[in-house]
C-alpha cells in the first residue's frame, strides 16, 4: 500500500517551498488511494515550537490537504534508542570526540590538500581506554553511522539514475554528544515503521538519501522510492531561500490567495505540463505525476497566484461565498445580483467591500468641467431608487433624449458620475444594485 508523509519541523511557519513537498507527497499517496502520514520532525527541544505544530495543522487544513495519521518523533524516542542499539550490535555505530574546532581544522586540510572534506574515521583506532579517557575529558561523543564505502544508487523519481560513492561522503552523526537524535536516524526509523513507500524532498536532501538507504539496510527495513525536487527560486532565478519567510502560507491567505490557485499552480510548476486552473481536490490528483517533473530550478513568482485566484472565483456559486457575502450585509434579496457583478470585478474576496461599499454608499463623483452642466441635468433625470436591471437603459434613453448626447459622450460622463471611476462592471448591473448616488446630492 502507498504510504507517504509530509515531515515538516516545528521551527517556524510552512512556507510555498514547504507546500511543494507538501502537496506532492499528498498527491501520490491520494492517486494510489494510499495514506499520507504528517510526521512532526520535533526531535530538537530547543527550536521546536507548539505553536509552529499548530500553525502546521492550521496551514494544511486551509489548503484541504488532510492527513490520514500524524506521528510525532519527541513520542518515539525508545524506537531511536533500539534501532541505536542494533546498528552498535553490528558493528555500524562508532563514537566520536572530535570538537567541531578540530573537525574544522582537518577539513581545512583536506581542502588545503585538494582533498574532499571527508571525516577520516580516526574514532575508529580509538582503544576503549583512550574512548574512556576522552569521555572523562570532554563528555559523551557523538555516535556517527559507519558507511560502507561502495557506489549507493537509486533510480530517482524526478532526477533519475542516481550513483552516489559512499567514500565521498562522511560517515553521518546520528547521536549528537547531548544524546539527542538527529533527523537522519529517527526519518529512516519512521520510515522503515511506518511503511513509508514513496518520499518526495527537495534536492538539498539527496546527500541525506544516499546514507539513509545504507541505513535502512543496516535496520534490514525496505528502501522506499525516492523523488527530489528541484528548490524554487524567485521568478529571475535569484535563490529564494531568504525571502521564504515572506512567502509563509499564512501571508498568502492574509493576502487573498485561495487554496485552488495555489494548489493548481504548485502541483505543476516545474513539470512539463502547464498550469492548469483545477477546480477541486479531484481534479488536482487526476492531472498528477511526479515523473513530469523536472530538475532544473523552478521559478516561483508570487504574482501568479493573483491571476489565479480571480479566475478561480469567477467560477463560484454565490454560496460558496456566503459566508464573506453575508458579513458585508448585503441583503438576502441583492446577493445573487451582488456577487454576479463583483465576481468578475475582483482579484481576491478583499476587494468584495470595495464593491459593497459603492453599492452602499455610492461614490465621491468624478465630473470634468466641461460635464458639470451636463451631469446636473441628468441627475434631474435619475429617478429616485430603488433602482433595477432596467433603470441604467431607462435613465440614459431619457438623457440622451433631453440633451442630445449619445455613445461614449454620453455613457462615459454617467459612469464616472455615478462611480467615482473610470471604468467597472457593466452599468446595468451596477446601477441596480445601487443604493445611493450621491451625485444625485
Ligand atoms: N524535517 C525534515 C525537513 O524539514 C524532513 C525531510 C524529509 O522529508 O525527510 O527537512
């Protein structure tokens, strides 16, 4: 059975890069009619914050992309302690001492030497007396997975035949000196338990997937299926990783955003299909496939997601807005017309006040000078309200009639008149739903 999950740390707020991995993992697990786990990666103390777990939830459920289960790794640290046991039993775990001041300065010189920056196992030549010593001196050290240097491979769901030399990479510290369990360890645990087939992460983790295979081995578990995508970058290429924070999923929805733009755009960009609109949930894992997907960078430009958005609500009922409709008080019998006419004139449901309150309260009028005679007479033409669908034909077929006036000469000047703008929605609809002109005085 396909088995996915979205593993975010409770460290701050979900972010569109965050979403993609998200949604992708959602997506596969939701085609094969699998599972989709949200594991909480809260194994740090320090950095991880309730609120941010909350936030996490809050996040996802706005967007409609529900978990089936959720795991939190803080719960489950005797599974890390046993699989740290077993790798000690075969032989696969080794302690450490060195300081991060004398990795450093080995690093220094391998680079010095033209060599790749590999931890060069001297923990391994320790005698249990100088370990005993050490652990005396400066604490416990760190416990680091000892990889067997062949050619680890896989054949990556978006970036194909992988082949990565285990020598090349250092062994991975599982443990750090305080005991406390590194993401590396306790990911590959769940995993393994929790009969993880499928994991989509972004391509800064490929380094982490080829020693996690060698892992999961060691802890005889099976190998899921690994896809890494490509990092977004802003729409001139430039690295996004800084302007993230500004990029949080609750800044979009702050902004208007709905989640079927956003949702519609993420699960495309950076595929070879195009951005299709969708217009459900349905829709949105119908059109998937992972292998689309391709390894170049992925321009990402918040804009997109405005165009989106208004094309989105032009396609909705008047009751999937009710809600936001009946705050603004419209009344019952002008909603429908209300949101026909706003529906097409809007880029998010904040503009939907601007709307209500010309409607409302009618508009500062905009008069040129030459006008000014003009618009006085016609709005001694205007009957007094309620208006209706027929009062705009009704009141510019008597103007134009009283003062001679006719096509733009005529309906240009009544517009910006009326609405305090240059151009709008159709004035028939508009009109009608007007409940003050204040150009009429
Ligand atoms: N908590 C990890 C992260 O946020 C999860 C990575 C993974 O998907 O394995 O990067």
């Amino acid at each position: 059975m396909t088995t996915t999950r979205f593993a975010p740390s409770p460290t701050g707020y979900i972010h569109v890069g965050n979403l993609r991995t998200a949604l992708m993992n959602y997506l596969i697990a939701r085609k094969a009619g699998g599972t989709f786990i949200l594991r909480i990666d809260d194994t740090d103390p320090e950095r991880s914050k309730e609120e941010y777990v909350d936030a996490i939830k809050q996040d996802l459920e706005w967007l409609g992309l529900e978990w089936d289960r959720v795991e939190r790794q803080s719960e489950r640290l005797d599974r890390y302690h046993a699989a740290a046991d077993k790798l000690r039993e075969i032989g696969r775990f080794y302690e450490a001492f060195e300081t991060p001041t004398e990795l450093d300065l080995k690093r220094k010189k391998q680079l010095n030497m033209g060599k790749p920056p590999v931890y060069d196992r001297a923990a391994l030549a320790l005698s249990e007396d100088e370990k005993a010593a050490l652990r005396a001196e400066r604490g416990d050290g760190v416990w680091r997975f000892k990889l067997d240097h062949a050619r680890i491979e896989w054949a990556d769901g978006i970036l194909g035949d992988i082949s990565i030399d285990a020598a090349s990479v250092s062994d991975p510290v599982l443990i750090r000196g305080d005991g406390q369990f590194l993401y590396t360890l306790a990911s590959v645990v769940d995993d393994t338990e929790f009969g993880v087939t499928h994991v989509v992460r972004g391509s800064d983790h490929v380094t982490n997937t080829a020693t996690q295979i060698q892992i999961i081995e060691a802890l005889g578990g099976s190998v899921p299926e690994f896809a890494h995508h490509s990092l977004l970058t802003g729409p001139q290429g430039e690295a996004l990783s800084k302007r993230l924070g500004t990029l949080a999923l609750r800044d979009l929805r702050e902004q208007g955003v709905q989640p079927m733009a956003l949702l519609s755009l993420m699960a495309r960009l950076g595929s070879s299909d195009p951005v299709e609109l969708r217009s459900d949930m349905a829709e949105l894992i119908e059109g998937f496939d992972i292998n689309r997907f391709g390894a170049a960078p992925t321009k990402f430009d918040v804009q997109d997601l405005f165009p989106l958005t208004a094309r989105y609500l032009q396609s909705l009922p008047l009751d999937a807005v009710q809600a936001q409709v009946d705050a603004l008080g419209v009344p019952a019998e002008k909603q429908a017309a209300f949101w026909d006419m706003a529906k097409e004139n809007i880029t998010t449901l904040k503009d939907l006040e601007g709307w209500w309150t010309l409607c409302r309260d009618g508009a500062e009028p905009l008069i040129a000078d030459e006008d000014k005679d003009f618009i006085a007479e016609a709005m001694a033409l205007l009957p007094d309200g309620p208006y209706d669908a027929n009062t705009w034909g009704t009141w510019t077929s008597a103007v134009k009639e009283a003062t001679g006036r006719k096509g733009k000469s005529l309906f240009m000047p009544l517009r910006h008149a009326v609405t305090g703008m240059e151009r709008g929605p159709d004035m028939s609809a508009l009109l009608a739903l007007m409940e003050t002109v204040r150009a009429k005085g």
